[in-house]
C-alpha cells in the first residue's frame, strides 16, 4: 500500500510514555500510518535511529511499542554497518518510515555515505510516507536549527531539501529556537520556514503543506517568511487528532 502521492509527516511528537511500556506511539505516528491508506493488514513501519547512534535499548522500546499498537516493525540499522542487505527493497516495502530525533548533522552524513538519502527520495516518490520527529522532521526540508554541533542552536542549511522550506522544531520547548528562525529567515540564512510546537505535526501532499496537526491541547504550528529584512510569523491553528485506542 503506498499514497497516491508523495506524503511526509514532519513532527515535534509522536512518542510518550507508555502504561506498561517505556514508550508508547502516540497520535501523530499513528497518524503516519493512517496517511498511508493501509487497510486488511498490519501497517508496515521502518523505524530509523540513526540520529542517536541506532542506540539499540530505544530499538527495543520502538519495537515494544510497535507491538501494542499492533504495527510490524523494521528497524533499519547503519551502525556498525546496516543490518538489511537489500536496505532499497526494505525501505520501499514500508507503508511508513519514522526517523527519531537526535543529531540531524549527524544523520545526514550516515544517510549519504551508505546513499540512504538517494534510497529515501525514491520511497518518498513512490508512496512511502515519511515521517519523523525533530532530527527526523528538520531532515526532510532544506534545514533549519540545530543543536547537533554543541549546546547552542545553529542553522543546518544543507539537508535532503525534499520539502523547499526551512523547518523549525520544538518551538515551544526550547527558548533559542524561535528568535534564530526568525533571524535565519530575515537575513536569508533559511527560506521560509514551517514550525511546530512539541505535539504538532505538517502534513505535505507533494511539496504542498496541506494540514496543521497535533497530538496535544493548546499547540500551534507557524509559518515564518520573509518581510524586507524583518520575519513575519503566521500562526496556523492544527486539527485536533485522536487519542490512539489502548
């Protein structure tokens, strides 16, 4: 099962804590997989932590997760060297790919030395969803902020730029993030820039953002462009999605 047209899901969310589980998928990876049509089976999601070193205890707690909420799960491993021998027919086998955050420098630079990047873009226009959270939303556009090279947020500005936009993550939650959008933005640094708070997800239709959603009350997604040598922010108000069955 693929989309009739190429879909990403950029989020700041989609993992809590479980009640039995250390982690749990909340609305927005669930929301992953509803945009991929799937139906008359169990969704088929490839889980990618290349970001925090493929840390294979969070591995587990994904696959964990997976199986309440009834997916079946394929990690996708680079280090020390990728699990999958045939990592192109895997990933093209997904109704959903879902990228955890951590370092996006990082994750760009394994991507491109094993061609993942290449493999992605074929998925991507095949009908594959692609999804992720902070690492896994910043990678799909063109860059955004980062704290990948220390403490202090600085821009990416060289990302899979499948999406032509900047992109700003935890906008809410991180205090630095939101000034250096805008300073980013003004000067130049980032084309316009999509944003979300802690909970909030974008959905696009080819390169279109077609929808604002969230996981969580009171979250709100933005669009920050430029005005002259000033940011201008448009707020954008998300659909509420529902709470995952138990």
């Amino acid at each position: 099962m693929t989309t009739p047209e190429p879909t990403i899901l950029a989020t700041s969310g989609g993992h809590r804590a479980g009640d039995r589980t250390r982690v749990t998928f909340d609305s927005l990876v669930h929301h992953a997989v509803e945009l991929s049509g799937v139906h008359g089976r169990r969704p088929r999601v490839m889980y990618v932590g290349t970001a925090i070193g493929d840390a294979e205890h969070f591995s587990s707690r994904m696959t964990e997760a997976a199986r309440v909420a009834g997916f079946d799960l394929t990690p996708l491993h680079l280090f020390p060297m990728p699990n999958l021998e045939d990592i192109e027919g895997a990933v093209l086998d997904q109704d959903v790919v879902w990228v955890m955050g951590g370092s996006v420098a990082n994750l760009l630079a394994v991507w491109r030395v094993h061609g993942l990047d290449a493999v992605l873009r074929r998925a991507w226009q095949a009908g594959v969803v692609l999804s992720g959270v902070s690492a896994g939303s910043i990678c799909w556009f063109r860059g955004g902020t980062t704290d990948s090279f220390g403490p202090e947020l600085r821009p990416l500005t060289n990302a899979l730029g499948f999406l032509p936009y900047g992109n700003g993550v935890h906008y809410d939650s991180d205090a630095g993030r939101r000034p250096l959008v805008h300073r980013l933005v003004a000067d130049g640094t980032l084309p316009d820039t999509h944003c979300t708070d802690d909970g909030v997800g974008l959905v696009y239709r080819g390169t279109q953002l077609v929808e604002a959603v969230t996981e969580a009350p009171g979250k709100s997604a933005y669009v920050v462009v430029r005005d002259g040598d000033r940011a201008a922010e448009e707020r954008i108000e998300p659909r509420r999605l529902p709470a995952p069955r138990s």
